[in-house]
C-alpha cells in the first residue's frame, strides 16, 4: 500500500481563536472550517500553497506549551519557493514579536526556524 502524501497536519492548541489569528497572521492561512466534535474544538484550513492544517482545541486540554523533546512531534518544516519568501515570512515574525531564529546557511539549504503561540517548532526551509 503506497501512500501518496500528507491529507493534513492537525495541531493541538491551548486557545483555538488566537491560534487562529496567528496562523492566519504569520502564515496566510485561510480558514475553511470551524466546528465542534464531541470533545474538542477545530477550524480546517489551508496555506497558500494547499497543505490542509487542523487546529484543535481539546476539551479539558493542558495549559503547557509544547515541547518537542516528548515523544509526539518534534517539528513541522515547510517548503519555500525563494529566498524572499524567507525575507517576508522573517519580517512577519519580528512585526508579531513571534520568537524565532534569523535564517540561516545549512549544508541543504536555508532555515528559518520559528515558534507558533503554543510553542510548537515550526519552520521554513529553502533546499539546494
């Protein structure tokens, strides 16, 4: 059984409303869905270049900011076209007072590595 790709990526928020607006903010993502299941929270959406994102509230759900050294995810990398893209997505981050790292030279590309307001690692990566 071949799989073909990523359907989405579904991210647990502490404050659905504000990760919204962050995600929409820093990251242009457009929010298609807002509902409720029976024990959480979610709005469905997309980024500009078709990656689905789910954020989820979780009923009851932690107040602890994430950490990527407990087993679960450790980081989500995104893709960019250009170096300006890189350039804007840094300057969107130091507008919002985002922690995040400068871009920076590695041997298979540029980083930009950065936090979302639940401190999930996220970044953004340019190949050679």
């Amino acid at each position: 059984m071949p799989l073909s790709g990523v359907s989405h990526v579904s991210l647990t928020v502490r404050d659905l409303d504000i990760s919204c607006r962050w995600y929409t903010e820093i990251l242009d993502w457009k929010e298609l869905v807002r509902g409720r299941g029976d024990t959480t929270s979610f709005a469905h959406g997309v980024l500009p270049g078709g990656l689905s994102i789910v954020l989820r509230e979780h009923d009851g759900g932690g107040a602890d900011l994430f950490d990527e050294t407990r087993p679960g995810l450790d980081h989500l990398s995104f893709s960019v076209e250009s170096m300006t893209d890189l350039d804007v997505l840094e300057e969107r981050l130091a507008k919002a007072g985002a922690v995040f790292a400068p871009t920076r030279e590695l041997p298979f590309g540029w980083i930009l590595a950065f936090r979302d307001a639940d401190n999930i690692a996220l970044e953004a990566m340019l190949g050679r």
